[in-house]
C-alpha cells in the first residue's frame, strides 16, 4: 500500500484540510489467489489502483514515449496533418463534439493495427516505425489488460474465467490508444500554478491502462469526494475502472472520476489503453452479480455502439450510465 497526500492546489477542490489516502499497488508477481482477491478488492474500493512487475520491457515504453515526443515537437502545421481528430487523430484545445475544452494537445488511435497503419501515414515521416512502435506498445498492455480481467473474474468465482479477456483479444474489439500532451503553462500569463488539461469525467469502457512521464497531474475523485493526486510513475502503469464494468459487476465496481491538471513545471505526457469489447457485444451484468428478484441488473441492456453514441451525444462530465438504469 502507498500512503498519498493531496498537494495544495490552485484549482477548486471540495476538501479545507489536507487529507492522505491509500492507493493499492498490486503486484503482479503474487501468489495467484492473493492476487485475484487483492485486484477484486482495489477495484471495489478505489476503482483505481497501481501495477508493479507488470513485464512490459522498458524498451516498448521508451520507444511509444519517444515516438509521442517527436510527433508534439514538431510545428503545429505538420501536426494538424493527422487531423481534426472526429473521433480519431491529432486534436487539440477541443475535447469531443460537444464543446469540452482542455489544455492539451492529443492523439486518438483504434488500436487495431490496420488503422494504426494507416493513420500513422499523416502522422510519422517512417510511417512503418511508428505503426510497429505503436503496436508493440499495444500488444504489451493489452497482455496486462487481459491478466487484470482474468484476474478480477478469479477472484469473483466467475466460471468463465477468459469471459472478458476473450473480448479485448477479439479482432473487431474496440480499443482505443489516447497519447494527451499537455505543454507546461505559462506562469506570468495565467497568473496561478495549475489550470485544467482534461476535466473530471469517468471513462466509458471497462478498464483503462494509463502511463505517464515523470510530470504529475492525474488526479482521481475519491468516493469521500476528494481530489487525491497521483505521483507520477513512468516504469508502472495505473488501471481505472470504467463505466462498462460498473455494469458488468452491477455496481460492485464503480468507474473512477479522474481529471489531468496542467503546472508550471514541465509538459506531461500521459498514455491511455481504453480496453472496449466490439460494437456489437450486449453489455450485461455477469450472472454471477445478479441474483433476481432480490438483486436484479440495475442496468438495462445495451451494446457498446449504443453507450458509444450515448458517450458521444453527450458532454465529457456527464453520467452517461443514468441513461441505462433500470426502470
Ligand atoms: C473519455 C475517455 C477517452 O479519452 C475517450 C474520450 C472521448 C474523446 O475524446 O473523443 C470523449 C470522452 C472520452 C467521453 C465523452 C465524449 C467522448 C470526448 C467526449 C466529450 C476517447 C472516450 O472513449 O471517451
């Protein structure tokens, strides 16, 4: 366990006195059954933990960091050649369609290797290193995505172990790489040490995989209605529960509000791996979370396309999941 105290900000936050929090770290090493128990339980509690001995050589991140590096340093011209980002390319100040901004700059990739080739043609002069760059980098968190899911339905006593997992390694899964850059502010322009680089919202699909460089400014939102910081940590990844597995346990496990904030410090910059099942996949609870009539699905049913346009027809911060309830 980390003990993590909140750093006084500039921007608003709901608390007066300085809190700390515990986060999990989980250890992908651990004995299998501890594990599974220690992941279920980090889900539960926080929607949020850290991993560590996660095996993804040091060598596929470096290169994926290198390649986002190169790509937001060059001039904003060439950079605009790889957008406007509707939903996919190179975005930047607009977040979405409708009217969300940030101070950021961003890439958004299907992480499906065809698209990736051929998006990478607008965004890298050797197109071909990039894609593989990009690809390994996805192949490796993809791994780390799927042990998370395997883990999590062990430690549930789902029989169908592989249920979750077998969704991300489908061929026409929905993943999605986000690369967000956001440049270091200007302290004598904006007059106060942090603004808004992504506002606060929960992620749509089920688990996200993030890594950042060593720059703060996540922040996560605490069930006790906190804002808790995030100490960078560029060798490990940090895993967020996202809307669609809050359905699939029926409420067991709740996505995590989140936001990035900008400093006078350095430019951040984060990665994101949005692990999503294909478009045409239902999105139920598991029939081990509902037991009807005394614990029914709280979530009425839908696919991944339908909460994807839901996701799309409305603003970042909105709960998009009140539109699925039951009744
Ligand atoms: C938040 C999580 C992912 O970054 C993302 C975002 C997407 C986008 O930037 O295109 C959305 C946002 C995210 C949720 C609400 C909608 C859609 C912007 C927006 C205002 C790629 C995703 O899947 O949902």
């Amino acid at each position: 366990m980390v003990v993590l105290s909140p750093s006084p900000t500039s921007i608003k936050t709901s608390y007066k006195k300085k809190k700390t929090m515990k986060i999990p770290t989980i250890d992908l090493s651990m004995e299998r059954t501890e594990l599974s128990e220690t992941v279920v339980k980090a889900c539960e509690e926080y929607g949020f933990f850290k991993v560590i001995n996660h095996n993804v050589p040091k060598e596929v991140i470096a290169r994926m960091e290198e390649e986002g590096a190169k790509f937001f340093a060059k001039p904003t011209h060439e950079k605009r050649r790889a957008g406007p980002a509707s939903p996919f390319g190179y975005g930047f100040t607009n977040i979405g369609p409708n009217g969300d901004k940030g101070d950021l700059e961003y890439l958004l990739l299907h992480a499906n290797p065809l698209s990736v080739s051929q998006r990478s043609k607008t965004i890298a002069s050797d197109s071909t290193k990039f894609s593989c760059v990009v690809n390994d980098y996805v192949e490796a968190v993809k791994e780390v995505t799927c042990e998370i899911l395997d883990l999590v339905l062990e430690g549930l006593g789902v029989p169908e172990k592989f249920a979750l997992s077998k969704l991300i390694r489908d061929v026409n899964s929905d993943c999605v790489l986000r690369i967000n850059h956001y440049p270091p502010l200007n302290q004598k322009l904006k007059g106060n040490k942090n603004s808004i680089g992504f506002g606060a919202h929960s992620d749509p699909q089920i688990l996200t995989i993030m890594r950042s460089n060593d720059v703060g400014g996540l922040q996560i939102y605490t069930r006790e209605g906190l804002w808790i910081p995030i100490p960078p940590d560029p060798n490990q990844f940090f895993v967020m529960v996202g809307d669609v597995f809050q359905v699939l346990t029926n409420g067991k496990f709740m996505s995590v509000r989140h936001r990035a904030l900008t400093n006078t410090l350095g430019a951040r910059m984060s990665m994101m791996y949005f692990a999503a099942p294909p478009l045409d996949w239902w999105i139920t609870p598991l029939a081990k979370m509902v037991s009807p009539p005394q614990n029914p699905s709280l979530y009425k049913p839908f696919t991944w396309d339908h909460y994807k346009k839901a996701t799309y027809s409305l603003r970042l911060g909105d709960s998009r999941l009140d539109l699925f309830k039951a009744q």
